[in-house]
C-alpha cells in the first residue's frame, strides 16, 4: 500500500519517484528526506509540535503550512468531519480586545474544519495469532472554511459529489464504457459499469487511475475500456458540480478515500506570534497500544540462519520475519572490518548514525566480517547501508569495550526489524509516567522531553551532548507515543482546563470568569469527540466488521511524521525503489499478468471440457529439444507458437495426458491441457480481485522474490468485498536483499517481479495448488550443474524438470509462470 504524508503530490499522478535515499525534489522526495521535510515543518511552526505545545498544554499532533491541497495520507474511510461555512472569531480574543481602549485590531480568527479518516490495513493474515490489525485514525483540523473552498480548482471529491457513493462491484479487467469527460485536475470520467454480483449497471464518477490506461491519453464518450483495479463505488457526481455535503456542524459518514486524494486546504493554526495562515493540525491516533508491541533486541545467534529467523517480542511471540534493521541507540559504525589483525582501522573510518537509522539487512560474524566455524565467534554485526555502503559493529556494549581501541568504544549496536512494522523501536508512555496530573497540561515540558530522550539511549553511559544532537532527538521523538486525554473531547472542559482559572499553569496569565467561559466558547467550537462518535479501531473477530463500540477520550498519540516515516519504510519491500514506485510497479504487473493469463486461457478453450475432442497441432512448428540430455545445457530457447511454449515449459504437448502432483496430491489423468486450463481460470480470479493490503517481510538474507502459505488462502471463491470499498486480498510477502538484481521499471514483462507474482498464485488451493518441486534424475544421466536434487527455481531448473518429469513440472509453480510469461513472444 501507498502511504504518503499530507501536503506531497498525488502519488498516483505524480512523475515516478526517484530511487530512495538521495534527496531529491517535491513528490520524488524519499522517506528521509521527507522526514527531514516534515520535522522542519513542524518545528518552524512554534505553539504546534508534538507532544508538548509552547502553551504547555498536550499536543496530539502537529501544525503543518502549505498552500498545496491537503491529502489522505493512506486510504481509508472518512467517518467524520465538519466543514465551517467561513472563520470564527475567537470569543477570548475579542473579550481582550474589548478591554483594550482604542484597540483596532480584529479579533483573531479560526477554523472548525476536520477531516477525520479511519484506516484500516491487515484485517487478518490467517497465520499466526497475533495482532495484524494496523487500524488507525488520521485527523486534519483547523482546515480552510467553505468560503475559501468556493476559489479552488481542485475540491475535496468527498465534500463535492453529492453524499454518498454509488456501490457497485467490478474486477479489474471488466470492461466499462466512458460516458463524459471533464478534463480538469480532478482527473475524472463518468463510466458506465455492470455489477458483477447483481448485473446491474451503474454510471457515475470515477477517477483516471481506476481505469487501464496511461495518465495521458485521451479518453471518448462510447469508448470501452479495462478497469486496471477493482473498485465497488463510483462519485454520484463531479466535484465541479459542487453538491456540497452540509456545512457548519461535525457529521458523522461513511466515505471511501483513497491515498493522495484532496480532501481539503490548510486553514489557520495558532503560532507563537499570532495565527499562522495556511496552516493546519495533523494528527494520528489510536484506542489501544495494540500497535505497539515491544521487540527484543537481535543477537547474531538469533538470525544465525538468516532463511528461519524471526524476530522475538517481548511476550515470548514471534514476528513474521526480518526485513530492514533500525538502530535502537546512537552508534558509531565502523566503514572497515573491526579485525584487529589488519591494524588498518582509525578514528577517521567511524560515522556516526542516529537512533533510528535504517539499513538493508544485518548479517551476523565474526570480527573479520566472516561466519565462523564457531557460533561463539558470531560478536559482530555487518550492515548493508542505505547509502550502498557496508558498516560494522559489536553485537554488545561488551565487544565494544573489550576490543581496546577508544574509536570503536560506541561501535556496538542494538537492532530491530520491520518484519512487523507496527512494532518497530517505538517508546510509549502513560501520561502519568511524565506527569501528575491527568488534566490537559504538562507541568513541566522540559522534564518529559529529557524524560523520552533518556529512556531512548540504551547505554549505561550518562547522556552527552552529542547524544542528543537534533538529529538524534528528533529520531527519538518520531518513535514516540504517548497515552493521554485527546484535546478534541469537550466533556469535563472545565475542570480539565482550570488551572487558567487559578493562575495555575504559567506561562499562561490567570484568566477571569468571563475569559476562562469565552476560552472554553473557543475551544468547544473546534471540538469534536461526541459529535463525531469515535469509535475504536479495529474490527470484529468473528465477522470482520469495524467495531462499534465508543474509543476512549484518553487515548494514544503517535508523532505523526514518524508514525508514516515508519510506514512507509517498512512496508516497502525493495531496497531499490520508492514506496510509490515499488507499488504502482507491482499494480502495473498484475495488469500485465491479467491479460497474459487470458490470453492463454482463449487458447486452451479447446481443452475447457475434460471430454471435448483433441484438437490437431499446428502443421509446422520447430522440435522442442531435450536439451539437458543430449547437449548438457540449456538455450531457453525463445518459441513463438501456443504449442511450442506448452510443450517448452511442461515437457509434454496439451493433447497428452498427465497426473500432475499437485500439493492436493496426484490428480487424476486427464489431458494436459484441460489441467492448465482449469488452473489458469482460478489465476485469472485471484489477478482480477487482488488489491495491495498487506505485504509480509521475509527473512534477512533470503535472496527469493515473495512467498505465500501454500494451500491457506483463499480457501473460498473469491467475490467482491461486500463490508467496505477494498477487494479481498491475500498476503503475499516480497522480500528483498542487497544482492537482488534491478527490476526494470520500463517493462513489466522484462522482468521478473511479475513471474514472481504468478509463481506465487500458483501454490494457492484454487489455482494450480502447484509445489515447488525438486529435481530428480536417474544416476544414468549426466548431470554437469548438480540439478539432481535441487528445486526447480529458475528458468533452467524448470526446463530440466519438465525434460524428465512432466507430472511434476505441471504442478510446479515456477513452470507454469514461465509458461505465462512466454505469451508475450506469440503474436
């Protein structure tokens, strides 16, 4: 999935991002970069950080500025909001200026406006007992007012289109027709669907993106064309028609948004000189610290096999498995092997990185950068930078200090993993950990920041000034979350806030009766809780709806750039590209592999009915050679009919009967190609329904493309989604490693992340439930490259299987994909 931050371009229509690390401009700004970007932000942007304002009052969030469109940061459904018909005056402020003779100043202003969006990703993985449930809320205050709206050429679709969405389901690779076309910047076209469950059709709204077909190019009215996704709504109207939503109270809905969508403007924030101008609150919350679920730190015997290695929790569990590591503390890392031996290590070769950092992958070894022999002599770390780099480091403080050499005394490293993305390195606290009263202020803000930070060094050397340069803090605080009362709940307003009344919470002035009741006007004027009727997140176990029991007041408060910088990162499974690149690739590729699985599926209809005659070969095609047995290496040669790439890749001709085994076991005999036909029409309804949820970390090291639970998912027939706008999905894990090839961006089908795809919708039970199969060959057969033995991954290894056993390259997920591919060389 697509996780953005608030002011950056629409990631769907923006230029592809470059390669992640080097910073860059505007929507390709990568994740620290645009950490970098969004802390600076905050930070400029006094009286609005997280989590202690200037005031002195709990912040949940922070205040951004921009003048660009504030956007869905994920996709999600918007449960509440309410839209201000223009700005307010502030009652305090004009009760001050009252009391000021000859006073001309107005009054200052503000706005009520929220966007309140709840996210909801890994509803289940059907694996493993722990929580999945990466539910949350997203929340935009203080936004533009309705009579600012009124200019802007982009408007919230949600606020514009008429209230509720038209449902409808369709799959991607449906075919629709354009009925209208409004080119403008809300990228919209009016389309005519037929519901796949009721066959009915429906018109309305849909944007561009939905539809297979470049940004671009131009579309028709009458024009037919695929969708590229599924979807299960249309907009009832163009925002440009201007059917707004009522405006002037907090409303409670039910509207599906998706990451980048507009969903309104920076309005006014305080600052500590005055109101900020385009600038707004954004903030993330959750009921539960269910999100949060501690991780031990990594130790080399740990991830010794780097193929099994989880990582452990706290509670005794285990994650998914390892992707990118983080540091837990502020190190020192070596650029050169710590091997005393080659006395070539100094002061010079040591960089210093933040709590915080990230890097590709951690391998344990000795001090020479080696595996030893010896699991004892497995002390050290070697970590695959970002930056391309290799750095080492002591597993413990220990090693560090008995090598001797002063330089590497902080070369030592605490590690967790994103295996599990909710878990990774955050510090959480109670309120009442860093305060004593459970009101709406901190007594003391600089004793909670030295608090977090101390919390947040793991050595048991006292805290120096280079331990808490910015960049160290500010990689502390973005790991952050804090449980206590949300400023949007007016309930108990009066005694939450009465230390104004007793002079009680300087720096703040001792206020009046009259001023403390027009300060709570103020406040409740852009409160919420109540009105908006939160609910707490996470959903039913038993029949997978949102819960709909009332959230906490009190509740927990994540640093918001951090909270996303942390999505985003690890969920993104390529250490090469950009999470929106690796995304909209990976959605690119499905299309592709659509259209090759149809393709294959009209050439094998003959074979549809197990009964049906045999159709006759083509008259004239090349011989497909047994080429490890007669010339003792593999062409791969490149066929450019139906039959010759059947044969090619399976090792027997559709027409001839086989008994693939299957992970069902052995089928029953029948011809080969009435089996592929029937496990490419299961394919083709999982490539039609499948939509980016949840992608689950592979193990450190582990150089394989993805994987699936064989046989565990689906274990039903797919159909669309009928609680909510997200299609069915399955987990796919796509690992990644520093020794992975490239993929190529330009085409889908030169590359392999797409064979990848098809190779693991092959194991599914509704589809091949095909095995990765190993090699088998008789001792009378010569065997130069070891294939005996081995699983048949890779091309060549599945030309050796299907040469001498065709009922186990049948059923072997890595032919069949490559069976698929091959249609992009027939006419």
């Amino acid at each position: 999935m697509i996780v953005t931050f608030p002011l950056e371009d629409d990631p769907y229509y923006s230029a592809p991002p470059a390669p992640p690390y080097p910073q860059s401009a505007n929507a390709a700004l990568t994740t620290p970069a645009l950490v970098r970007k969004y802390i600076d932000l905050a930070k400029h942007m006094a009286g609005g950080v997280f989590p202690v304002g200037q005031n002195r009052f709990w912040h949940g969030g922070v205040h951004l500025a921009g003048k660009g469109p504030v956007r869905a940061v994920a996709n999600g459904t918007i449960v509440a909001y309410r839209l201000d018909p223009a700005y307010q005056q502030s009652s305090l402020d004009w009760l001050n200026r009252m009391g000021t003779p000859g006073s001309t100043r107005q009054p200052r202003l503000f706005s009520g406006s929220f966007v309140l969006i709840r996210h909801e990703f890994e509803a289940t993985n059907h694996v493993t007992d722990r929580y999945v449930g990466a539910h949350f809320y997203s929340l935009y205050a203080n936004l533009l007012p309705q009579k600012g709206l009124l200019t802007k050429a982009v408007l919230p679709p949600f606020l514009t289109t008429g209230g509720a969405a038209i449902p409808v389901s369709a799959l991607r690779g449906d075919e629709v027709t354009v009925t209208a076309v409004i080119d403008d910047g809300h990228r919209m076209v009016k389309v005519r669907v037929t519901d796949i469950n009721s066959y009915a059709s429906r018109e309305g709204w849909i944007e561009r993106m939905y539809l297979d077909v470049e940004p671009r190019v131009a579309l028709a009215p009458s024009q037919k064309i695929r969708l590229g996704y599924p979807i299960a709504w249309l907009y009832a109207c163009h925002p440009s028609e201007k059917q707004w939503l009522p405006v002037g109270r907090a409303e409670v809905c039910r509207y599906p948004v998706r990451v980048g969508q507009v969903i309104g403007y920076p309005g006014i924030t305080d600052g500590n000189l005055g109101a900020v101008s385009d600038s707004f609150h954004f903030e993330i919350f959750t009921s539960k610290n269910a999100l949060v679920k501690p991780m031990k730190p990594l130790a080399p015997l740990d991830i010794q096999n780097p193929i099994s290695s989880r990582q452990d929790y706290v509670d005794g569990t285990k994650g998914d498995g390892m992707g990118k590591v983080w540091l837990t503390r502020n190190a020192r890392l070596a650029r050169k092997k710590l091997d005393r031996l080659i006395a070539t290590l100094s002061a010079p070769d040591m960089k210093l990185f933040p709590s915080g950092s990230c890097f590709i992958s951690a391998i344990p070894c000795a001090t020479d950068g080696l595996q030893p022999a010896a699991l004892n002599k497995l002390i050290c770390f070697k970590l695959y930078g970002m930056d391309g780099e290799t750095y080492y480091a002591y597993a413990r403080q220990e090693g560090a200090a008995a090598d001797g050499r002063d330089f590497v005394r902080d070369a030592w490293v605490t590690l967790t993993t994103d295996s599990d993305w909710i878990a990774r390195g955050w510090q959480t606290y109670e309120d009442s950990e860093l305060n004593t009263h459970d009101d709406g202020f901190v007594e003391d803000d600089d004793a909670v920041m030295q608090a977090i930070v101390t919390a947040a060094h793991k050595s048991s050397a006292s805290l120096s000034l280079e331990d808490l340069h910015a960049e160290g803090v500010d990689a502390i605080l973005r790991t952050t979350a804090i449980r206590f009362h949300t400023e949007w709940d007016s309930d108990h307003n009066s005694t939450r806030y009465e230390k104004l009344q007793t002079g009680a919470h300087p720096p703040l002035p001792q206020l009046t009766d009259d001023q403390f009741n027009a300060f709570l006007s103020d406040v409740q004027s852009q409160q919420f809780w109540r009105d908006a009727g939160v609910m707490n997140d996470g959903r039913n176990a038993t029949n997978g709806t949102p819960l709909s029991t009332s959230m906490d007041p009190k509740n927990w408060h994540f640093h918001p750039v951090g909270f996303l910088a942390q999505m985003r990162e690890c969920l993104a499974t390529d250490a090469t590209l950009s999470e929106e690149a690796f995304e909209l690739e990976i959605l690119k590729s499905w299309n592709t592999g659509l259209k090759l699985i149809e393709k294959r599926l009209k050439q094998l209809e003959p074979w549809a009915h197990e009964d049906a005659a045999m159709p006759l070969p083509p008259p004239a095609r090349s011989a497909v050679i047994r080429e490890y047995a007669t010339l003792h290496t593999i062409h791969n040669v490149r066929h450019t009919d139906f039959w010759s790439n059947f044969e090619y890749w399976f090792g027997i001709t559709p027409n001839d009967v086989a008994s693939p085994e299957s992970l069902h076991g052995t089928l029953a005999a029948a011809l080969a190609g009435h089996h592929v036909y029937k496990y490419l029409k299961g394919m083709r309804e999982f490539f039609k329904h499948i939509s980016m949820q949840r992608v689950v970390k592979g193990a450190l090291g582990y150089r394989a493309g993805a994987y699936v639970f064989a046989g565990v998912l689906p274990d039903k027939p797919l159909v669309p989604a009928r609680s909510g706008f997200q299609m069915e999905y399955i987990n796919i894990g796509c690992e990644y490693g520093p020794f992975f090839r490239a993929f190529s961006l330009a085409n889908p089908i030169d590359q392999n992340r797409m064979e990848v795809q098809l190779h693991e919708v092959a194991h599914l039970r509704n589809t091949a439930h095909a095995n990765d199969q190993k090699i088998e060959l008789a001792a009378t057969v010569a065997d130069p490259y070891h294939f005996n033995q081995q699983t048949a991954y890779g091309a060549r290894a599945a030309r050796v299987l299907a040469e001498f056993t065709p009922n186990r390259a049948m059923a072997n997920a890595e032919n069949i994909a490559f069976f698929i591919e091959s249609a992009k060389d027939e006419a």
